[in-house]
C-alpha cells in the first residue's frame, strides 16, 4: 500500500519512534502532522524531518471531557480528550 500523496497524524512525533515513523512517511512520499505536548521539542523535529512543507506541527492539550460538554451520560473522571493547536 503506497502513502504517497497522503496525509498522516502521528501522535507523539515529536521524538522517539514517533519522529523515525514521521521521517519515514515523509520519505515515503506522505504529508505529516506530527502531534505532542512540547512546542520545543515539535519545532525540532519538524526541522529535523527536513521539509517544513511536509510536516506540520501541533501542539495538544488533553482537556477533560467536561470541559467541552461532551454529551457522553456519564463520563468517568479520567475520560480525556485532545485539542491541537497547529503552528508554522
């Protein structure tokens, strides 16, 4: 199956395996949005991929489903969404 010409959310591309799959897809021929918690460590990565018009970086936050008046009857307490805010 070709990822070429596609776009792909990695969670967690900021480092690690995250980054070397990130890398790969890019390589690959994929457009990528690499997600985590660390604006530092995002733009670097993004650098690091080597093609800032391939990969975009963005920032998440984990909100607690309150929080966004999720219509779930009863939530449990530990019950997390994420909200991604997309940088240059």
């Amino acid at each position: 199956m070709s990822i070429s010409n596609q776009k792909i959310l990695i969670v967690g591309g900021g480092s690690g395996m995250g980054l070397a799959l990130a890398r790969r897809c890019v390589e690959a021929g994929a457009s990528v949005i690499i997600a985590g918690r660390g604006e530092n460590r995002l733009r670097q990565a993004r650098e690091a991929l080597g093609n800032p018009d391939e990969a975009l970086a963005a920032m998440a936050e984990r909100l607690p489903v309150g929080r966004i008046g999720n219509p779930m009857t009863s939530p449990t307490p530990s019950t997390r969404l994420l909200q991604f805010r997309l940088f240059p």
